[in-house]
C-alpha cells in the first residue's frame, strides 16, 4: 500500500490514527501534461496539502469534523504514460476498496480516466457519473490524442460499464461541435448549463439528477474547477465566464451526497501558478471540508 502522509500538521489534525478505519481516503495526481493551454495543475495536491494547517476543522454550520482522512499522499510523476495511468488506477482501487469515499486531487482533467476505470471495475451494480465542469470533455480524440483532459467523459462512456443514460454535466457553457452532436445523439444524459442553473436554481437541477441516477448503486462525482465562475476560481487553465459560485456548488453538493451513494470524488484543473492569493485553492479545501462534513453527517 502507499506510504501514508502523517505529517501531524497536515488536515488541520484530521487524520485518523487508525487509517483503515477512516471514511475519507485522499490520493493526489500531481499530472498536467494532458492539458490543452495553460498548465499548473501538478502543484495542486502539494498546495492545497500546505494550506490545510491553517484552516479550523469545523464545517460552515459550527459542527466540529472528527478525525476521518487517511492521506495516501501523491502517484509520483512517470514520464512514460500509459504505465503512469496504470499506477494510477491500481491506487485508487486500493484506496476506493478500503473507504467510504475515495477523494482524489488532481491533476489536469485527464486523471479522471484511469481513476473512473478503477471505479467501475471495482464497485458493484449500476454506476452513475456527474460532472462538474464549464466543458463537457466528451471528444473522441483531441490535438492527436484520446487521453487529453478534453476526452475524459468520452472516455468513460466507450472504456467502462458507465451508459449514457446514468451521465450527467452541471454547469455547462462552453463545447465544441462534436460534443453537441455527442449530446444531440444521445439524449439520455443529463446536459445541465450553468445557464439552466442560473434560471431554475441549483435545487431543481440537484432533484434532476437525484431522479436521474435513482436506479445507480454507486456514483462518481468529479469536479473541476473551472465549473466554478472564474470570480470564484481564477487559478484554473481553461476558464471560461459566466459560471456557478461556490455557494451553488456547496448546496449541490448536500442535496447529492444526502441523497445519492457518491463513493467516489475527484476535484481536477485548480492551477496554483495561475491562482492569484490561493483564492481557487481555498475554494477547493472549503469543499473537501465540507464534504466530509457531509460524509459524517451520513455515516456517524
Ligand atoms: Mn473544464
């Protein structure tokens, strides 16, 4: 098994002293060359690990967070990539076998394939998928090869049991034409822009896809960043305006985890290079706080 991370500091003494026993098991991705412009996203897992020391374990409602992370620390760095993604997807099995919920911080958006191939073919029944994210990354083949961060979803759907029909996206606004014919011949996925949100409310989309994955026995949720508004997440490589907060995000994420068997996270694309006073950085730890928050209040 990996080394753990034990550094007494880290996770604002979140760590379990008996890390098989945790609900949270964290694994970092430190891999960006999959990225089509800005990259970054490597320093992610060690920037976010540095901050921790400083936040206060309690969630936004005044519930203090036990102890509930073990931290495998990060898949080191392989020039050669197809063995990399291999190492990849056989520690997140390890991980995703041994805790309630597996988070992992990438990384460009690319990790998301080894890791949702892990996914479906270590847990059981039907697996659902919803994405977080301004780009559907539903491209065959992209700048001449199938694993870029702007192929992952179309990866999953061709590579694993995952069906269309238990496929989702929430904060969509930015595709390329093979994407929206993608969606125009598959009609069963859920397509959510952050346009959609904006009108009907996070709380209608979040019911949506609760309907949608009812007959999934477990669920993947990847978040990237740049589904956030680029007020909320500037350090990202591929932003685009006009997005969702981190209020909306938040919300979205007690409505799923209350109600849908997530086992599975992952949370890809923040840059710290391209982040201006850690602002994107912070964003993501106040969600990986509060999900485990949330996975407390669900199983303690
Ligand atoms: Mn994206």
């Amino acid at each position: 098994m990996t080394k753990l991370v034990e550094h007494r500091d880290t996770w604002s003494g979140l760590l379990h002293k008996k890390p098989d026993e945790a609900t949270v098991g964290i694994l970092g991705i430190p891999f960006d060359n999959a990225v089509s412009w800005r990259s970054g996203t490597r320093h992610a897992p060690a920037r976010l690990r540095s901050i921790t020391p400083h936040l206060a374990f309690f969630t936004e409602e005044g519930t203090e967070i036990k102890p509930c992370i073990a931290d495998y620390g990060d898949v080191e760095s392989d020039l050669e990539w197809t063995r990399y993604f291999k190492t990849v997807q056989t520690k997140a099995a390890e991980v995703m076998n041994q805790h309630k919920l597996a988070f992992f911080i990438g990384g460009d958006h690319s990790v998301g394939i080894p890791l949702f191939k892990a996914f479906s073919e270590c847990k059981q029944g039907k697996i659902g998928y919803i994405q977080f994210d301004s780009h559907p990354d539903l491209i065959d083949e992209f700048e001449g090869h199938k694993w870029s961060h702007a192929c992952t979803a179309r990866r999953h759907v061709e590579d694993t049991r995952l069906e269309p029909a238990n496929l989702a996206f929430v904060g969509l606004r930015s595709y390329l034409s093979e994407e929206i014919n993608y969606f125009n011949e598959n009609p069963k996925v859920g397509r959510f822009s952050a346009r959609h949100v904006y009108k009907h409310g996070i709380e209608s989309v979040a019911h949506a896809l609760i309907e949608q994955m009812k007959d999934c026995d477990t669920v993947y949720f990847s978040l990237d960043i740049d589904g956030l508004d680029p007020a909320y997440a500037p350090g990202t490589g591929t932003p685009e305006a006009g997005g969702l907060s981190t209020r909306e995000c938040l919300e979205l994420l007690h409505l799923l985890f209350e109600n849908l068997p997530i086992q599975a996270m992952d949370l890809v694309e923040i840059s710290p290079p391209l982040d201006h006073e850690d602002v994107t950085a912070l964003a993501g730890l106040k969600i990986i706080y509060e999900v485990m928050g949330m996975m407390q209040e669900k199983f303690d």
